[in-house]
C-alpha cells in the first residue's frame, strides 16, 4: 500500500503516520515527490486495511500498490530517481560513461587508463578487485592491493570508482573504497549480500543476471530499497539466449522497460552484452540512444594481454573515439556531459 500526504503535509503529520505504520509491525518509506510526499509500506503478507489511516491528518489518500515489486516501482514512485554519486549524477538526463578495465592488474594499468578516462571527460572508473570466476584457475584479482590502487587512481584523476564486491566477507572492505559497489550478475540473487548492501548508505550498481527476467531483476532491487537504501541503478549486461555469435544477448530493450516500470537509472553494459570488442561501440551507442542513463565500457591499455575479459575490452583509442561520439550523443539527447 501507498499513502500519499496532501501536498501540505507537515513533516509532524508526515512522522505521525510513520510511527503509525511501525506501531502496527509494518516498515514505512518515505517516498518525497516534487509535488507532495508519499510513504509506502513494506512488511505485509496481505492487503494492509486502509482503517488505519483514515485518523492521521495530513493523509490525501490510500493506494493498494498491485506489483509484487513495490518499492522499485512507477506506480509507487512516478517521478525518476537520481542517484548522485559525490558530484555526478545518474539519472538526471546526462549520459554518464563509466569506463575502465574488467581487472584492476598493476599500477601501470590502471594508471594508464585513468588518464584516457578522465581526459575524455568521463568522470566514472571501473575496475574489479574481487573477481568472479567461472574457472577457478583464472586470475581472481588483485584484492586488496587492488582496492589501494584504486584509492590511489581516484586521488590521482578525481574519478568515481564503481568495483564489485564478490561476497559478504570482503563487502566492509570493498564499500570503504568503492564510490559506487556493483553487484555483478552471479550475484544478483545472493539474498545475503543484497540484504548486506540493502543496509549500507553507498549506491549500488545491480547486474541483471544472465538468465534472470526483468522482474526478477526488479525483485532483486527490492531487496536494497526495503532495506533503505533507495540510491540503486540497474544494469543490463545481456543474457543468455540460444545465440552463440555473441557472448550474451544484449537486450536492449530492457532500457525502456526497466525505465518504464520503474524509476531508477539504467546502466547499460554492452561489453558483457556482446562480448565482442569491435561490437562495443555500436551497442553503446544504441544504448544512449534508447534512454539509458550510463553507459559502461572496458577499457584496457593491452586488450591481448589482459587478465581478463581481453576480446571484449577497447584500446585506449577505440575508447577515445568512442567517448567523443558518446558526447555527441548526450548532446543530441539534450544534456551535454
Ligand atoms: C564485470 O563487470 O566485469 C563482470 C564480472 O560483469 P558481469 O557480472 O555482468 O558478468
Ligand atoms: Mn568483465
């Protein structure tokens, strides 16, 4: 259920329907609008009885929310969310790109990549510490010693770092550095671990999950915002499909949708999606051109030589190219970066 204040509301009667929500076992959120605050209320198993908030003054009107997402959703929340990142906003209209290596592998690399980045005007660095395997006999990352290259590239270039976090172990770590943690898409059903981000204050990138539907993402997403913590961006990276030709399917329709049915930003990964190098830049572009709200890309200085992900990543200047294009694009969208 869904209360939405009177546009007048005072924030005692907003507070007072609060502790009215709690007092009958159930959690309130917040919601605030433009126009007016709404609370919605997680915590039930059935239809929560309107009965209850038809004393509390301040309150315009009661609405059952029939998603089994509810937090995640439009129909909850109609206006868009804008996750701001210290001073760059995602979802406000500008297209952000996020770039870098699947693995952070030594100073030199990570360093060199970097300086491309932020020259580009890119204000967001990726780069795995923690790496999720399919084999275990490939390179895992550098852990920790690759979090402190990371602490050492954002003093450097005042860039934003997005890395993963692979479990709940080494998530207090991984949160310390990261200004943005990604959840990557083996993950995006480790209850514990979205349970554990659902907890922190620190944006959260979410993968979809290579065979996970849309509302499973969504579900998955609701997990952080009934826990509180509402900055979450959702990120397309393709799925699996019958196609071979490709690593994965990008599903470029998911853009739309997921900003249609709900109201946070939209990542898209075309690196992961094809997995394919010289197929990048067009799916990038694609993506911007169907509304999502970032783009990320891996960038490697020696794509032949990397650690990981080599086919799919660009070289310094087939991301330099690209970034120029990008910055067209936002400016065709009607905010430049
Ligand atoms: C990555 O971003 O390098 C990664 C492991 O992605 P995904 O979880 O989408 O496979
Ligand atoms: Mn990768």
């Amino acid at each position: 259920m869904l209360i939405l204040m009177q546009k007048n509301a005072t924030k005692e009667q907003i507070d007072a329907v609060c502790r009215r929500i709690v007092e009958i076992g159930y959690q309130p959120h917040q919601i605030p609008g433009s126009m007016r605050v709404a609370i919605g209320i997680t915590g039930n198993e059935g239809a929560v009885s309107t009965e209850h908030f038809m004393q509390p003054e301040g309150v315009a009107d009661c609405v059952p929310v029939s998603n089994a997402y509810k937090l995640v959703s439009r129909e909850v929340k109609p206006e868009p969310t804008i996750v701001r990142v210290g001073d760059v906003s995602i979802g406000d209209g500008h297209l952000q790109i996020i770039a870098g290596p699947c693995s952070v592998e030594s100073k030199d690399q990570i360093f060199r990549t970097a300086e491309v980045v932020a020259k580009s005007g890119s204000k967001m660095l990726r780069g795995g510490a923690f790496k999720p395997r399919t084999s275990p006999y490939a390179f895992q990352g550098m852990k920790q010693d690759g979090l402190r290259l990371l602490e050492q590239v954002r003093e450097a270039f005042g860039l934003k770092i997005v890395t993963e976090v692979k479990d709940s172990e080494t998530l207090d770590e991984v949160a310390e550095v990261a200004d943005v943690i990604q959840i990557g898409a083996r993950n995006m059903q480790n209850f514990s671990l979205l349970e554990a981000c659902g907890r922190l204050r620190k944006p959260v990138l979410l993968k979809r999950g290579m065979m996970a539907t849309l509302k499973e993402l969504f579900m998955a997403a609701e997990y952080l915002l009934s826990l509180g913590n509402y900055d979450v961006i959702l990120c397309e990276r393709g799925i699996r499909s019958f196609e071979t030709m490709t690593r994965n399917t990008f599903d470029i329709s998911a853009i739309p949708l997921i900003k249609r049915h709900t109201h946070l930003p939209v990542v898209a990964d075309p690196s992961h999606g094809v997995g394919i190098s010289w197929a990048v830049p067009a799916m990038a572009k694609a993506s911007g051109v169907a509304g999502a709200d970032a783009v990320m890309v891996e960038v490697h200085p020696q794509p032949d030589h990397a650690l990981s992900d080599g086919q799919q990543s660009l070289t310094l200047a087939e991301y330099e190219k690209l970034a120029k294009q990008m910055n067209e694009l936002a400016a065709w969208r009607g905010k430049s970066n």
